[in-house]
C-alpha cells in the first residue's frame, strides 16, 4: 500500500511549481483531480519550447513532468454551476491545493474559509512566489525571479566580472525544487490531522525554498558579514585540496574530486593513478604538507588524469575509496547505471520521466503520464453522483467541459 493511498487531493493549480507537488502526492498514491480552466486548461499546455528545445506533437514533458498520475476536469469556476461541482470536490478532498493570488482566491470563491465552510478538516495548501505575508504577498512570480533571483542563488554562482547572471540549469528548476517542499508539508500537516484531529494552511513560496536550497551560504554571509563569490569557472576549486575539485579526462570529460580529508585518501589516489611513488613523497606526507603542495600535486593529477577516458577512469575507479562522480549533463545521467538501478528514471506512459526523489521500502514510485485535458471530467462527476441529465445539462452550460 502507497503512503497516500486513500487520500484525495483537489488540485486548483497552474504551471510547474504547485502542479508538482501535486505529482508528487499522486506518486505518493494520493488520487490527485487536477481542475482546469474549461476551454484553455492549463497554460503549461501550451509550452512547446524551452530555450533551443522545442516539442511537437504528445506527448509533451513541459506538461507531463508535473502532471504525471492525475486525473483532469475542465470546470468554469467563474460560473455557478462550476463553483458548486468545486465545492461538491472539495467536501470530499482530504487537500485542497492551489497556485491562485489571493485577489484570483476571493473572485472565485476558492480562500480558506470559502473552502472549509463545506469541508472544516481539508488541509489548504498554498504555493506563492513571495510568501504569505509582507506587501508583496499579492504578487506573482515565477521559479526564475523569486527562487532563481531574489532567492540569492543567481547572484552566488554568477562569476566576478560576467555580465549578468548565470541561467537556471534547465527549466522548472526551482518550480520542482519547491513542489517538492510543498508536498512534504502537505504529508507533515495530513499526519498532524491524523493524530490529533486539527487541520492546517500549509505555506510554501519560491522565495523561501530558493533561501533554504541557499541556506548554508546565507548562514556563513551573516555571520562573517559577507557574501559568497562564485569559483572561476575551470578552476581546480580548492586551493589547499588536490583532492577536491575537477579533472579532465582524454575524451574532455570531467571528474569531480570531493575528498575532503587528503591526508587519508592521498595513498589510494595515488595507487590509482599509477604514481604510488607519491605516497612517501614528502611534499605530501600529510594534509598540512598537502595543502602547501597543492598547486603540484594538481599538476601531477592533471597529468595523470588526462591519459585515460572516463570510461576507463569510471572501471578503475570502482574500487577507490574517496568520494568521486562523473561530471554528466542532462542527456549523459540517463546512462548511469547507478541511477538505473535505483530507478531514478522510470516509464510514464511513452515517456521517461525522473522520479521523485522518496522512495518507500525500496521500491521506486509507481508513475503514470498527465492526463489528456479534461479527461476524466465524466468519471469525477459520476463519483460525486451526478447522473447523465446532470452531466449533459451543465456541459451545454459550458460549467464543465
């Protein structure tokens, strides 16, 4: 039995951030009906292209990524007859989940109280750019401005003297990151209900979830009173630890090195690389001498780096004994074998799609693709009881689609 199963979810939600944690929840085994506007539906619909990647035809992973597993009903919400099949869900959710501005909450009808004056025990779940409270609560914003830009993340990994700042690494970086966060508040707060029978309004925003990715960091800024700088790209990384930075290979791959004892991996470094003469050098007879010595012993890594492929460094290395990875884009991690084995990236209807990241029992989430818009709009309103008259009198409303 999946963690969530038996639990229903209402999904009022656009775009990446708050539709994935409502992927999330349904690979959790939730039963996650997503509302869609009722001629448009989802506006991630529409996203073909992503920088020089452009999708045609379905299925399509701008949508699928953070609809996977959910069932779809296209509902006017701005019509009567809509609002009451929303509140006729929402007594029989265990969740009610939104992405919707506060002033877009109380035209619709769809804010807290709204909510819990048909269902008292629903668990609110709200995902914001900005946060709850302050004057720009009401504002907008996406995983680029509020997590990626004013979450601090931008500004510390852009390098001194690059115009700007360096891009999110693909897209709904941040969108996932927070959906993510969402989720585990949800479960937090549907575990709180159950033991002791009060409900919750969970918060989570793309603000506060860039600020806790960059947490660590804003921590050491406050108390020395700095910020953080950005490494120059292609550096070896740490100036006083040979053993924690990047190496080439022969085929310009890299390998990450993060050992951060070089006392006590330096000997099987070395026996890897073929040098043992290095274990009893005493420019490197312990750490201190170590870091001293950095600027050779990377020289004399770079060297022996260099001379075999990543292939051939990924066997040999297989037995060494400090932490190491293969430096592998978004195409390359497919490859992995260690990702395989642990089903990182599982089958969702015709496409493959990464997982999330919890895993119960070690077992890898069952997934299942998005659901074609408004597809189960019949089923869910003969769940709620409606018969045919019913169904057919409000599509002709135009309420539901």
């Amino acid at each position: 039995m999946k963690p969530l199963e038996g639990i229903r979810v209402l999904e009022v939600a656009m775009y990446g951030f708050v539709p994935s944690a409502g992927a999330v929840l349904a690979e959790w085994g939730a039963d996650v009906v997503k509302v869609e506007h009722s001629v448009t539906g989802d506006p991630q619909r529409g996203l073909r292209q992503v920088g020089r990647m452009r999708v045609e035809g379905d299925p399509n992973p701008n949508v699928e990524h953070a609809n996977r597993g959910k069932r779809s009903i296209g509902l006017d919400m701005g019509s009567e007859e809509g609002r009451e099949v929303l509140l006729e869900l929402a007594r029989r959710s265990d969740v009610f989940l939104t992405s919707f501005l506060p002033q877009a909450r109380t035209k619709f009808g769809i804010d807290v109280d709204d909510i819990r004056a048909v269902n008292p025990s629903i668990v609110y779940a709200r995902g914001s750019a900005l946060g709850p409270r302050g004057v720009e609560s009401d504002r907008g914003g996406y995983d680029m401005t509020a997590f990626w830009a004013r979450g601090g993340i931008a500004a510390t990994i852009t390098p001194p003297g690059v115009e700007g700042m360096i891009a999110p690494p693909g897209p709904a970086f941040g969108d996932t990151i927070s959906g993510t966060n969402l989720a585990g508040g949800i479960a937090a707060a549907l575990f709180k209900r159950e033991r002791t029978g009060e409900t919750s309004v969970v918060d989570v925003s793309l603000l506060g979830s860039g600020l806790w990715a960059m947490g660590h960091g804003v921590a050491l800024s406050l108390h020395l009173d700095e910020h953080m700088v950005a490494p120059v790209p292609g550096a070896h990384g740490a100036p006083t630890n040979p053993l924690s930075g990047l190496y080439a290979t022969s085929d310009n791959r890299y390998l990450s090195f993060v050992m951060l004892q070089p006392g006590k991996f330096w000997a099987d470094v070395c026996r890897h690389i073929d040098r043992p003469d290095l274990i009893d050098d005493p420019r490197f007879a312990d750490a201190q001498q170590i870091a001293a010595n950095t600027e050779e012993a990377v020289a004399i890594l770079r060297e022996a780096i260099g001379k075999r492929t990543l292939a051939e460094w990924t066997e040999r290395f297989a037995t060494l004994a400090g932490p190491w990875a293969p430096v592998q884009d978004s195409l390359q991690v497919s490859d992995d074998a260690q990702i395989r084995a642990n089903e990182y990236i599982v089958k969702a209807g015709e496409l493959e799609l990464v997982a999330n990241p919890v895993q119960f029992d070690v077992t890898a989430p069952e997934t299942g693709p998005a659901p074609e818009f408004a597809a189960q709009t019949e089923e869910v309103l003969l769940e709620l009881g409606l018969d045919w008259d019913r169904i057919i009198a409000l599509k002709t409303a135009g309420a539901v689609t």
